[in-house]
C-alpha cells in the first residue's frame, strides 16, 4: 500500500487522475445528501398535510397552518386523497417526487 501512494505522489498525472475521481466522488455524495435532505422535508410535509386532512381540515387552512404556499399544499391533498383513509406517507411522497407533472402533482 505504500509503495502504491509513493508512486501516485511521485507520478503528477496519476496524482490528477486520482484528484478527480476523488473530486467526482465527494460532489456526488453532496448531491445525494441534498436530494436525500429535500425527500425527507417533502416527507415531513405529506405527513403534516395527511394528519391535518384526516381531521377534516382544507388545503388553505392547512397551507395556513403550516406556512407554506396554498398549491403545494393543495398539489398534496390531489395526491394524498387518492391513498384516503390509510394515507400511506411512502406512497404520496414517492408519488410526488416520481410523478411531479401528473395532474399538476409537483411539490418542488
């Protein structure tokens, strides 16, 4: 193994080579950590909406509520009406973020 490093210092287009990969790498991860981050605030959000519909609230009252603009709110109750009563969390979020242009379903 040390032999290996010694020989990636010592050969400059090796050590560029390895440079990028690297580079490529971390800016992969950080754009995984930010779709990963914006999934789960989408997350949050359906649950929220979702508890608040099963009281019998409506999208501008809830949109009130949680602060957040009325046709993302509402884009939500569309799709979360289909899965009524259960309100499985899993299958609107993955519904939102899969099938954003669906019927105006886009919460982005």
């Amino acid at each position: 193994m040390h032999d290996r490093v010694c020989k990636v210092k010592v050969n400059e287009e090796i050590g560029v080579k390895y440079m990028q990969a690297w580079e490529e790498k971390y800016y992969e991860r950080e754009e995984g950590r930010e779709e990963g981050r914006e999934e789960g605030r989408i997350k949050t959000l359906v649950s929220q909406v979702c508890r608040k519909l099963a009281k019998g609230m409506e999208a501008a009252a809830i949109a009130d509520m949680l602060e957040e603009e009325e046709d993302v709110i509402q884009d939500i109750c569309n799709v979360a009406k289909r899965y009524a009563l259960e309100y499985d969390i899993e299958s609107i979020t993955e519904k939102l973020l899969l099938d954003p242009d669906e019927e105006g379903d886009s919460v982005e």
